[in-house]
C-alpha cells in the first residue's frame, strides 16, 4: 500500500498525519526532456488507525519535508532539497525551499541555499505554482494517484477491483527542475520526513519504493529511522518475508530482497521513466509490480487502474478532490528571482 500508514499499526508516524510520507515520482517534463519532474507526497486525507478523516491543515509547519538525491551510487545523499512550512492560519500557509549540495546534503539539517520563499500552499482545486528562474514549485492539496485494492491486499490479497484511494487526497510537494541540477547522468532518490527532537531533529518517515515498508518490513521503526546506505541490515528480514508469501528458496528470498534495498528509486532523466527500472510515473503500476515480487508470480495484479484526473501539465497531479477549505484561493503563478 505505498508508504500509506506506515506507521504502528496502520497508523502514522507520531501519530501525525501530516509526517506521513506516502509516494516517490521522478519522471522526464512531458515535451521538454531536459527537464525532470520530482514529487514528495505525504499527508493521506484519511486514516485506517483510527479511521477516519485526517486534519485539513496540509503540512506540519515545525517539520522538514526532504527530497534526497545520490549521484555516485554509494546511497548516501549528495543533494537534498529541503522544505519547510509556515504555521497555517486563516486558512493560509506558505513554504520555504532551500538545496544542500555535497557532505552536508548527506546530514540533517534545515538550512541551505535558498531557491524559494514565501511559495502559497494550495488548499483549493486549482494549483498555485512559484517560479524562480528554472525551477518550478507546487505544495498543496492534490487528489491522491496512488492505486490500490487495500482491502483485498489486508484480505489474504483477495482481490476484489475496489480502489480505496479512488475519492482520497493527498498532499503534494512537487518541483521541475533541469537535468543539470541532478549531477550524475542516473540517480538513486529517496524522500523524508522529520520531527523535532531536543533541539535537533529526528526522522520519522523515509523510503522510495512502494508498499515495501508496510508488508515486508519487521522492525518498523529502525526502518523508518534509517538510511539507505544500512539497509543491508534488513536483508534477512525481507528474504525471510519472501519466503513465507511467496514460496521462494532461501537462496532465491536473499537475491530477490537484495534486488529491493536500499530502498531508492533509480532514476536516468535521458531515459523514459517505467517503474521498476526507471524512476516512477503516475500511471505507473507500483503495487502490481510488488505483488508480483511478494508472491513469485502467484499474484499478478490487484484489478485496479490508474486515476483518470490527472493533468497535462505542471503540477501533473489532479486537484483534490474533496473541498479542504470553504473558499479556496484562485490559480496563481509567482515568480521569484533566483535566491
């Protein structure tokens, strides 16, 4: 189920939505290939523990929300862009987008050079998009394109079609950026959130791939907590997850869970994005492709398709589709001057 109620129980990190971190896309700018697209979604609009509706304020003003990048294979980050939100009041709220380069983009941290301030967050239908020269920048509510049988997947994968996230939302960090900006010609990427902690911070919520870190995942906390460059350490957990769901030998567990960790999403911008081999497109079909792995074959899809409200062009994701807030702002297109 993506990284949807990753936390205990079905629940989420801290018991806090907004640090829930659910989806990683990377895919080539439609028409513009040598440009990228990169989208961070956290914040479902529902929860499963407890159920229900989640809060209407989109993002968590004293958290940082990072987008990771490593460019020479090693799992260890080189890039990060690093985004934090005003408080949210009168129905308002704005973020802040900074990029670390080098050592320090490896660590934690809120600082960096600065590429957008003060960006509108949409609470609305319609987008409200930042520019600073060739960057473009999009944080708000969007209808979630994740697509998933959830209740089959809980269900012993007795799948039924029945697409639980077909009327949820979500929020969306979303930046277009040229290839440049990237480094390296392919790219490991991963996303993160973090909390406050005695001064510092703490990470609560990473990962890249979908659905891994709710089903095959034992020791939920230090997976969340860690980095990808350890992920090693979950390889016997994940083989033997492998084994039990999908008849694989030990042998063939090991190989199959090592194909899995580190949990990043590789990414070469001058080819064409395909989930598992190539970064991750909205209408990708993330979950299929882990079930195939998770039951060796047994179980090859779950009958549900991707959302039809997506759009054409920035930001890509539909807009929400649930009304957050009784007025919402109009569309609007700031431009900044490059920090």
């Amino acid at each position: 189920m993506s990284h949807h109620y990753s936390g205990p129980d079905f629940g989420f990190p801290q018991g806090d939505a907004r640090l829930d971190f659910t989806d990683l896309y990377a895919f080539p700018k439609p028409g513009e290939t040598g440009k990228s697209i990169l989208i961070m979604n956290v914040h479902p609009s529902a929860g499963e523990n407890p159920p229900g509706t989640t809060t209407t304020e989109p993002f968590a003003p004293e958290a940082l929300y990072e987008l990771k990048i490593d460019t020479d294979g090693d799992a260890v980050a080189d890039i990060a862009y690093r985004v934090r939100f005003s408080a949210f009041e009168r129905g308002a709220q704005t973020a802040v987008l900074r990029r670390v380069d080098g050592r320090q983009a490896g660590g934690t941290g809120d600082g960096g050079r600065l590429i957008v301030d003060g960006a509108p967050v949409s609470t609305g239908r319609d987008a409200r998009i930042t520019e600073a020269r060739d960057t473009r920048f999009f944080a708000g509510w969007r209808s979630d394109p994740f697509f998933c049988d959830v209740e089959g997947a809980k269900n012993n994968l007795q799948f039924t079609g029945d697409d639980f996230f077909a009327d949820k939302d979500v929020c969306s960090i979303v930046l277009e950026v040229p290839n440049s900006a990237l480094g390296a010609k392919e790219v490991r990427l991963w996303a993160r959130t973090l909390a406050p902690n005695d001064g510092g911070w703490i990470q609560v919520e990473r990962g890249a791939r979908p659905a891994q870190a709710v089903i095959l995942v034992e020791e939920r906390d230090a997976y969340l907590g860690g980095e990808p460059a350890n992920d090693e350490r979950f390889l016997a957990a994940f083989a033997h997850a492998l084994e039990h769901t999908g008849g694989y030998t030990p042998a063939e567990a090991k190989r199959v869970a090592g194909t899995l960790l580190p949990d990043v999403l590789s990414y070469d911008p001058t080819r064409p994005a395909c989930f598992p081999d190539n970064g991750r497109t909205l209408t990708d079909d993330a979950f299929d492709s882990f079930l195939r792995i998770l039951t060796n074959g047994k179980v090859a899809e779950d009958n549900v398709g991707p959302h039809a409200d997506l759009l054409l062009e920035f930001p890509y994701v539909g807009p929400p589709r649930q009304s957050r807030l009784t007025k919402a702002p109009h569309t609007t297109t700031a431009t900044q001057n490059q920090k």
